[in-house]
C-alpha cells in the first residue's frame, strides 16, 4: 500500500511539472 501510495505520488508530482513546464514553453 504505501509503496503504491509513494509511487502515484511521484507520478502526480511528474505529471504537474510536466505541465507546468509544457505551459512555460507555450508562454514563450
């Protein structure tokens, strides 16, 4: 369960930065 838990968790977080990179690309 927590192995699970900490593994959605990092794919949340890669997920966000992607699109926060991917929307600072755009702006540019």
């Amino acid at each position: 369960m927590m192995r699970m838990e900490k593994v959605v968790g990092m794919g949340a977080v890669t997920i966000l930065a992607g699109t926060v990179v991917l929307k600072e690309k755009q702006m540019i």
